[in-house]
C-alpha cells in the first residue's frame, strides 16, 4: 500500500470509507490501541436518532489506511474503488467488550454513537445514534 503522511491527521482517527466491492458498504473505524478498529456496515450510516445499522466487525487495519481513497486491485481482498466518506476524530465515552460509546466529531456524523454487540453471531454490532 501507498505511505501517507499522517501528520495531517486529526488524532484519534475516525473516518468512514465509502467501498464499491463486491456489495456496496461503507466501512467505520476508529483508532484505538494504535489500530483502526474496523466495522463494515450494509447500508449508509445513520445519521438520525433511531436509526439502526447492522455493524459487521472486521480486521484491524493500520491507522495510516484512513487516509487512503483509490482502487483495490482485482484479486486483492476488498478489491473495488474507496473513497472517503466521512472522517474527523472522536472522544470515547465508555467502552467495555460489547459495547462502545463515542463522541464523532465528523463533516457527517456527529454526536455521541453507539456500538451495541449482539449474539448469537461474534461479529454482529449495532451501530446507532444516541445524541445529537
């Protein structure tokens, strides 16, 4: 992959990846413990009170990968076109082993979310608004 300069980063990263793969999703992370914690989410993200979006928890990706927009090869694993989205910084509000609440500080998204786990499948998430 392409290096960026992270210097012009807001820290900690928040951003949200518009990905053209094989189905259309927009993938959510936020950098915590040096990494981006990832979520693939089917539909466009909520940005109203009430709105519930499935979160699918996917691979950690590197803190630089919030910069990056352009083409997956064909072959590669998420092969399609990214773009950015959405992107700032956040501030965590709490956050345990199901469950992660968040200040976004985004052009989109902003407001206090949450990220709800639910059984009986291990990478299931809820993402949700809860304040505005």
């Amino acid at each position: 992959m392409k290096q960026y300069d992270q210097s012009s980063l807001q820290r900690p990263v928040y951003v949200i990846q518009e990905h053209h793969a094989t189905r259309l999703h927009w993938d959510l992370r936020f950098e915590i413990d040096n990494t981006l914690k990832s979520w693939a989410l089917p539909k466009i993200p909520p940005t109203k009170i009430g709105e519930k979006r499935l979160a699918v928890s996917i691979p950690d990706h590197p803190i630089e990968y919030a910069l990056f927009e352009g083409e997956i090869p064909e072959g590669n694993y998420g092969a399609g076109q990214v773009t950015i989205w959405d992107s700032g910084t956040f501030e965590i509000i709490e956050r345990d082993k199901r469950k992660l609440v968040v200040k976004i500080m985004g052009k989109k998204l902003e407001g206090e979310y949450c990220l709800l786990h639910f059984k009986p499948v291990e990478k299931n998430w809820l993402f949700f608004k809860i304040l505005a």
